[in-house]
C-alpha cells in the first residue's frame, strides 16, 4: 500500500575537483569537521578490500541481486547495477576501536556518504548487508559500523529472559561515542576529498532510536538528512534539536515504533516528513515477510532514495 503520508591501504572516497579560491570546500561547522585531536592518528585498517560485487537489476524497479565477480571484472550489461566495493575497517584503537565496513560505488560514485546504523542484529547480518550495498549500487558510500562491539542480539536466544539484560550490555555512552568516533571519519574523508554537505544518516529499529539521538547531538553541523526506519525507543524531545530533514518510514501495526512518536518527531524537527504505511508491522523495509510487504518495501527504499538525492545530490 502507498504510504498514509508521504585495508592493506588507507581507504578513501573519490576526491573531487579543487574549490574556487576564497570558497570552503566542506560544508560541516568548524567544530564538526576538525578531528579530535590524534584522531588521524588512531585510525587502522584490518583488511585489504573485498571482492568486488556486481550488482544485477531484476525485473522491476531498483530490484538488486548480489552476484559475487572476479576482483576487475567488468559487464557492459545495460541491465547491471553499480559496481560495489567492500572494505573492512577498524576505526580507533584498542579499547575504543570500531569494526566496520566502507562500501563504495564503483563506477558513477555520486561523492555522497551514508554512515548506516543497524538494527540489534548487526552489521553483519544479511539484512543489513544485502541493505547496504543496495544503497551503495545507487552511487554512494556506505559506512556501517559495529555499534555492539561483537555481540549483537540473536534471534536463537530467548526474548523473555534476555533481551533486556543483552540491551542493558549496550552502554549507550559507549555506543553514541563509537557513531561519532565514525562521523569524525566520514568527515575526515570528505575533507580530505573537498565534498561539500554530503552526508546523511540512515538507521533501522535500534539504530533509528540512535539515529534520533545522533542527529539531536549534531545539530547540523555534519548531516544534511536522515532516513529513520521504525526507530525504536525514541525520545521525541529531541526534535526539536534535529536539524536536518529526517524522512521517518514506520507501519500503523507496529508496537516498537508507535505512529504518535513518529508524528511527534516530525512535528517538531525542522523539514522532518513521516511515511506511514497501512497494516505494516516493524521491519518490513528490510526484512519484508510477504509480496504485499516487498511491495510496501520497495515503495519505501524509492522514498529514501528520492529523499537522499534531493537532499543531497540537488
């Protein structure tokens, strides 16, 4: 249904012309954009890039599959997508490092980055991944990083007994510091490549709660959009201090990210819009259980893409 409303080295992202003279070749405010202090120095990085995956275009819109190619490998098909590389990344040192994962578009790189927040599976679920390059084939760069340290929740486990104590686990200082800790870097790339206001967030479940909090600790001086998908645990008295244009996509069925939050946080953040979708329960954008939800989950990444370019690419 419509919506009711609607490596071995460094890595690094393709690097744009030089600025004109006199003019500021990154948009973040001055205390976003410099590094803490020794933040250049602690970054490392645990593996050479992954194989290259091309991504073919099934029948209808935007349909991606992931068909793994020799490092090189090139098909002219008019059909195939962007060529996707991947890299895995360790972001700081010792006790304050984070794992994580870059990937970029190959051919057609937009210059735009995406820091992507998951949900309590992780960054290594299938979900995510298959999520991620998708995003990446539409010309981006795509940041995920581990927010829970190794030890996401399993759906093995049993719910009752155990999810609150493993959220308990997630210190939350511990993990707003690992999604800045990865702004920082996405900063310093887009610094070092002289792209300007390129960078949104984008987070599921879990990691659109934290989205929220991100985007309220920014306060515009980083991203110039968000795309939260069924966030939970949202606090919507954050809205006010979000300044850039979130598109909150949630269901009216779905008891972990309740309609009157959603409708909250778009009245109150600044060019916020909410996308509801009838009869859709949590997770259907990324996990859809059935036809009539990969239909709703295909309106919905069309939504995020439309919204990720004009706010970013425009």
């Amino acid at each position: 249904m419509a919506p009711a409303a609607a490596a071995a080295a460094r890595p690094s992202l393709p690097r744009a012309p030089s600025p004109p003279r006199g003019r500021l070749a990154v948009g973040c405010s001055p205390r976003c954009a410099t590094p803490a202090a020794g933040c250049a120095r602690v970054l490392r990085f645990s593996s050479a890039a992954q194989p290259v995956l091309l991504r073919r275009c099934q029948q209808g819109p935007h349909r991606c599959s992931q068909t793994e190619v020799a490092a090189g490998a090139v098909d002219d098909d008019d059909e195939a997508c962007e060529l996707v590389s991947g890299t895995d990344l360790v972001i700081g040192e010792g006790d304050d490092s984070v794992r994580a994962y870059l990937l970029k578009a190959v051919k057609n790189n937009n210059g735009a980055g995406i820091l992507l927040l998951s949900d309590v599976f992780g960054f290594e679920d299938s979900a995510t991944r298959d999520f991620a390059y998708r995003v990446a084939c539409n010309g981006y760069n795509v940041l995920v990083p581990d927010l829970f340290r190794g030890n996401p929740w399993r759906a093995s486990l049993p719910f009752d007994d155990g999810f609150e104590r493993w959220l308990a686990g997630q210190a939350p200082r511990r993990v707003s510091g690992d999604i800045d800790a990865c702004t920082r870097w996405l900063v310093d790339e887009f610094t070092a490549a002289g792209v300007s206001r390129k960078l949104a967030a984008v987070g599921f479940c879990y990691g659109g709660g934290r989205l929220v909090e991100t985007l309220a600790r920014d306060a515009g001086g980083c991203f110039s959009a968000g795309v939260c998908f069924y966030g939970s645990r949202m606090d919507a008295s954050l809205g006010d201090r979000i300044a850039a244009p979130v598109l909150f996509v949630c269901g009216d069925g779905d008891p972990l990210c309740p309609v009157e939050t959603v409708r909250e946080l778009e009245r109150r953040a600044r060019g916020a819009r909410a996308a509801v979708y009838a009869g859709r329960g949590h997770g259907f954008a990324h996990r859809p259980q059935s036809l009539e939800e990969d239909g709703d989950a295909e309106d919905a990444f069309d939504a995020m893409r439309g919204w990720l370019h004009d706010h970013l690419l425009a």
